[in-house]
C-alpha cells in the first residue's frame, strides 16, 4: 500500500465528514439540514483542496487511501474516548 504525505488540514476535515455521516446515519438523527449542510460544506473542502493538484495527490489511490487513513483514526479515537 502506498503512504501519501497528506496535510492535516486535509486528514481533519476527512475526519469531520465521517463523524457528519455517522451523526446523520443515526436513527432518528437531530439536527438533520445542519448535518447535510456540514457534509456538503466539507465535501466541497475536501475535493478542492490543494493537495490533489500536486503530483502524490493526482492519483484516484490517494482519495481511497485518506477514507482508509481518516476511518482507522477515527476508530482509533473512539476506543480511547
């Protein structure tokens, strides 16, 4: 497997965007236009971030491989929380 030099900035807001999907999975979610209006906020700093233009990032492994990196840290986090 690869390993992409990815900014924390990057990671962070890959890392929001699972906990928004998670929150608004939940049954009977509260808050639901926040949440969506979170998701599409973060999804759009996340496709136009700078990272995918340099030569590491423009490759379709690297997008795959920060949904692996930010879902293992969030699972991480949550067995230490």
């Amino acid at each position: 497997m690869e390993s992409f030099p990815f900014p924390a900035d990057l990671v962070q807001a890959q890392l929001a965007w699972h906990a928004a999907y998670r929150d608004l999975a939940a049954p009977r979610p509260r808050h639901t236009t926040a949440l969506r209006r979170r998701l599409l906020v973060l999804s759009v700093r996340i496709q136009w971030h700078p990272f995918w233009s340099t030569p590491g990032g423009g490759v379709p492994a690297a997008r795959v491989e920060l949904r692996r990196l930010a879902r293992r840290q969030g699972q991480l986090e949550a067995r230490t929380a």
